[in-house]
C-alpha cells in the first residue's frame, strides 16, 4: 500500500528549477561574452593577409550567434518533442561546451596556431553558431521545462526566475571579462589611409589581441559543464512523461512535488489533454498562434536590445561621462532590482496588469528620450530617462513575456508553438539590433519616438487580446483554447 503524501517538497522544486535556470545564465553569459572579447577580436583578424578584416564582417562575427539562436529557436520544438525538455536541455549544455572550446581554439585540428586566415574566421563563426543553437534551445525549452514542473500558484515566479538568471549571467560575465583583462588594456585600431584599411597601433598591449579573447569565450565552458552535469540529477516533466506513455514516473515526480492528492488531480487532467501525436499545431486555432508571436514580436520591437547592446554608446552621447561605462553598471544593478519585483509580484497582481504597466512606462522612458534629443537637452534628464525605460521592461516585457509563452499554449501543442514565438523572438532581435545604429545616428528622437510608439501599441495589445494565465493550471489554459 502507498503511503500518503500529504504536501509536496518546496526544496526538492526548487532545486530542480536553480538546475534549469542554469540554461538562463548560460543564455545571458553566451549572449554577452562577445562585448567584451570583440576589441581583441577585431584586432587579431585584422592582421590576416590573405583578406582584408573590415567593420562589415566584424559585424557579422560579433552577431553570428544569433544566426544560431534563430535555429535552435526554431527547432526546439522538434527536440523538445523528440528528446524531450530534459534531454534538450543537455544537448544545449553540450553544445554550450564545444561552442566555449571551439571558439577558445577554433584552430583545432585544421590550423596553425595564432595565424589569422578567412578559414580560420569562418571555423570561429561555425563555433559561435553552435553556441548560438544552444541559447535559442534554452531560451525556449528552459522556460517550457520549469512550468510543466510548477504548481499553477507558483508558476509565474519560478518561470520569471529564468528572466533573472539571463540577466545575472549578463553580470556574471561582465565581471569575468574584467577580472581576465586585469592590467591589461584592449587594442587601439587605427584607420590607415596609406593601406585603406584599418590596423592596430603598434604602441598597444597585444595581450588581449593574442590571449585575451581567447579565454573569455574559454570561461563558458565551467558553467557549461556544471549544467550538463547537474541535469542528470533532475527529472523529466510529468506533462512529457505523460505524452510519452511514462505515467507512474509522472505520477511519482508530481507526487513529490505537489503531494498525493494533488498529483492524483494534475495527472488525471494532464492525461485528458494528452494527444500531442495526434493534434496538429492550428488544433485550437489562428489565435493562440497569432498571440504568442506577437507577443515575441512586441517584446523585441519596443527596443530593448537597442538599449542593453549599445548601452555605452547610447549615454555617451546622453552627455555621461566616462565613455558612459558607469551608467551602465547602474543600469544594470537597476535591471536586477526590478526584475526581483516581477518575480515577487507576477503570481499576486497578474501577467496582464504589469505588461500593460511596463509598456506604459516604457513610452514614458522612450518618449522623454526623444523630446531630450528635440530640446538638446543633455545630462541627467535622458540618462534617467534611458534607466526608466529598462526598469520597466525588466519588471514587464523581460521576465512576464517569457511567463506567458511558456504557459499559454495548450499542452499538446506546446513544443512547437514556444519554437515558433521564439524563433519570431531571435529574428526581431537581430532587426532591432542591426537597426539601430543606423536609426540612432539619423536622430535619436526618431529612434526612441518610434520604439515608445510600439510601446503604446504594446499596452493596447496585451489589453485587448492576451488572457490571464494567473493562477491556472496548463490544462485549464488547453480548455480556454477549446471553448475559443
């Protein structure tokens, strides 16, 4: 006779969410390892002598990994489906490690060490590429794999757990690339009008040039590993075990989890949504579908990246001093504070309320931008301005976005429809980065009029067609879908 469970272990579900949020910092850390690697970078190609290195294909180098976000967004379904979240998310720690060694040393087998070539950048890219594939695969699976672990109560807070391990695995390699560089200073390049093309300067520190770059991209492969290790000690979800046929396995994870009785309810509902073999992704219509891409859509197109990624740049020309490096630190101390408040309040106030409230700050933020720029007005007004905007994007549109699409979606057709929106997610990254040099350089008034534009629009979205997941189970959501 089974003993009774009466109420599940909150230590052993959060010890399985710490392990899955891994794939988040290894999201941010991958995602951010480039800014400070790309000086010494940029310099060690420049001396290849059979092709000429120029702001184009340094460019192209330094985002080639959201190429392979694109491709890991797009098929994580299939892997989530085939291999299921778990297994997934080892093979994006895999790919995570060979993509910190390759891009370490991307000579590996094929060239000489240390000698710059076209072989030897398109080798590098390859690497980079793959760890692209794995940041798009735990971008999607990640936050699929905590809320088909969570209880419905809880679920928003865990998920949005993911959003604050991004953004911490941002600061965490922030920190290592300043501890690698020590003494050291990056590479002065200079314009040669003589060979019309650029060079380093022969007076600068080449450590980082030949060494530096090097062992930052290295750095990933510690947390790389961790994970992949540490994902042997979690267990598969129960919604998966289900749709695979495993229901005593579901049942024991859930009984651990939630307790007994609890368990006995989730698995009857989850055994009467699931027919992920049978059901095709428009089973429940355009809407659900439409719905989660714009929402991926919305949270790239109001311009967040613009500001993470060109931060420096962006209060530089606000009037900060020091090349703006200090303000970004803020900036980012700020991030992490308002993205504690979307955790702490997602399961008491609701999804909907704090993207309509993020939006509705972010036009705010954007706007007083803009009118900045229009008046000329410099120092702490656009700074302040700039530090709003991400504030509220990060207690909204970072962590809330992540929540809703990793819970929206029926069961059944869950897999695929997270690496549709996702791989919509990486896509609109890339436009609004490669964009937005050229938008900011025409005139920031431009730029951040038309980012808290789609920010209104955002609000009006999120007001009109997106429904509150609080405090429902994923089945429920499949029976909302159905009735629609």
């Amino acid at each position: 006779m089974n003993t009774l469970v009466k109420e599940g272990s909150r230590v052993y579900l959060y010890t399985i969410t710490l392990v899955a949020v891994l794939g988040g910092l290894l999201f941010g850390y991958d995602t951010a390892v480039i800014s400070g690697a790309e000086k010494g970078l940029e310099s060690f190609f420049l001396s290849a002598p059979d092709f000429t290195y120029n702001k184009i294909l340094h460019g192209l180098t330094s985002s080639s990994a959201l190429i392979g976000c694109v491709i890991g967004g797009a098929s994580s379904g299939f892997f989530a489906g085939r291999l299921g979240r778990r297994n997934s998310l080892r093979f994006a720690s895999v790919l995570f490690f060979l993509s910190a060694l390759g891009s370490f040393y991307p000579e590996f087998l094929f060239f000489e060490y240390n000698k710059p070539s076209f072989e030897l950048l398109m080798a590098f890219n390859f690497y980079r590429v793959l760890g692209g594939i794995g940041v798009g695969l735990a971008s999607a699976v990640c936050p699929m794999y905590i809320a088909e672990i969570a209880p419905s109560n809880i679920r928003g807070t865990l998920v949005s757990c993911n959003q604050f391990a991004i953004i911490f695995g941002m600061l965490v390699v922030y920190f290592v690339n300043f501890l690698i560089m020590g003494d050291h200073q990056n590479p002065i390049v200079l314009a040669d009008n003589e060979l019309g093309r650029l060079v380093v300067s022969e007076e600068c520190d080449m450590w980082s040039v030949f060494k530096g770059w090097r062992y930052m991209f290295l750095s990933e492969a510690f947390p790389a590993a961790l994970f992949g290790f540490l994902l042997f000690f979690v267990p598969k979800t129960p919604r998966y075990l289900v749709l695979a046929g495993e229901e005593t396995k579901a049942f024991s994870v859930l009984e651990r989890i939630n307790g007994t009785i609890e368990a006995n309810k989730i698995l009857l509902e989850i055994k009467q949504t699931a027919k992920e073999k049978t059901e095709k992704l428009l089973t429940y219509g355009v809407a659900v579908i439409a719905i989660g891409i714009m929402l991926s859509v919305f949270q790239q197109a109001i311009g967040i990246n613009a500001v993470l990624y060109y931060a420096p740049r962006i209060f530089e020309g606000a009037g900060a001093e020091g090349g703006g490096m200090m303000q970004t630190v803020l900036m980012g101390i700020v991030n992490i504070i308002f993205t504690l408040v979307a955790i702490f309040t997602v399961d008491n106030v609701g999804r909907k309320p704090l993207l309509i409230i993020g939006s509705l700050g972010m036009a705010i933020g954007s706007f007083s931008v803009a009118m900045c720029d229009s008046l000329s007005v410099t120092g702490i007004v656009p700074v302040l301005s700039i530090i709003v905007y991400a504030a509220f994007f990060m207690m909204s549109w970072g962590p809330i976005c992540w929540v809703l699409i990793s819970e929206i979606f029926p069961n059944t057709i869950r897999g695929q429809a997270i690496a549709i929106a996702v791989a919509f997610q990486w896509i609109f990254n890339y436009i609004v980065s490669a964009s937005f040099p050229a938008l900011y350089d025409f005139s920031p008034m431009f730029a951040y009029g038309i980012y808290g534009t789609i920010c209104v629009l955002a609000a009006l979205f999120v007001w009109r067609f997106v429904p509150e997941t609080k405090g429902k189970t994923l089945e429920e959501m499949t029976e909302f879908w159905k009735k629609k």
